[in-house]
C-alpha cells in the first residue's frame, strides 16, 4: 500500500513544490544574516550552503508523511489508478497545464465576482428606491 502510495505521488508531482523549503530558507537566512554582518557574506553563504546540505536528507520525513496521508485517503487500487493516470500522457499534459488553468480560472472568477457585485448593488439600488409597498 505504501509503495503504491510513493509511486502515486511521484506520478502527481503532489510533492514537488516542497522542493524549494531549504533553497528558500537557506536564501532568506543568508539574506538575514548578511544583512546584520555584510563583511561575513561569503562565510555566512559557506555555513548556510553546508548547514541545508547536511538537513537535505530530513526531505524524506515528508516523502513518508506524504505517502501516509495517500495511504490513508486512497485503497491500493485506486493509488494504482491514479499512478497509472498521471503516468499517462493525459495526466502529465493535466499537471502541466492546471498551474495555468488554475491562474486563468481564478482571474475569471475576480471578474465574475465583480460584475456580480455590482450587479447587486445595482439592482438593490433600484430595488430601494422604489416606492415601499
């Protein structure tokens, strides 16, 4: 079950933004403390760099917990299931896409969402200044 669950998330890519968590801790420390000590900039860089390296291997903590919250929320079957989709070229074309689709679709949820609220200002407006029953 959680072999099936491992080879889920690696099809989905469903761990993949958690890449950058110790590149970007790592580049906000060096900035922090470059900031206080500027004449230290290239120990302070050596000590971050060498510091994120020796944590690098902590990434497979949330590898495990990721494959248990799979195990835990799909059957076996259906890890296979989703594996196998997002293995496919529709599901790879899928993940490629939904970043895009999920800005597009939210642009035009702002836009929606505009217009329907000034719509209903509008129309409360007009519903107001009519004469009360």
């Amino acid at each position: 079950h959680m072999a099936a669950a491992r080879k889920a998330i690696t099809a989905t890519k469903a761990t993949n933004t958690f890449d950058g968590i110790l590149i970007g801790a790592s580049a906000r420390l060096k900035n922090q403390l470059t900031a206080n000590s500027p004449d230290q900039a290239d120990r302070i860089s050596n000590a971050v760099d060498e510091q994120a390296i020796a944590l690098a291997p902590r990434r497979g903590d949330l590898e495990g917990e990721a494959a248990r919250l799979f195990a835990n929320t799909f059957t076996e079957e259906e890890l296979i299931k989703i594996s196998d989709f997002f293995g496919s070229e529709t599901g790879s074309k899928y993940l490629d896409s939904t970043p895009i689709l999920v800005r597009e679709l939210d642009k035009a949820a702002r836009i929606w969402a505009n217009g329907i609220a000034r719509d209903l200002a509008a129309n409360v407006d007009k519903a107001l200044a009519a004469p009360a029953n």
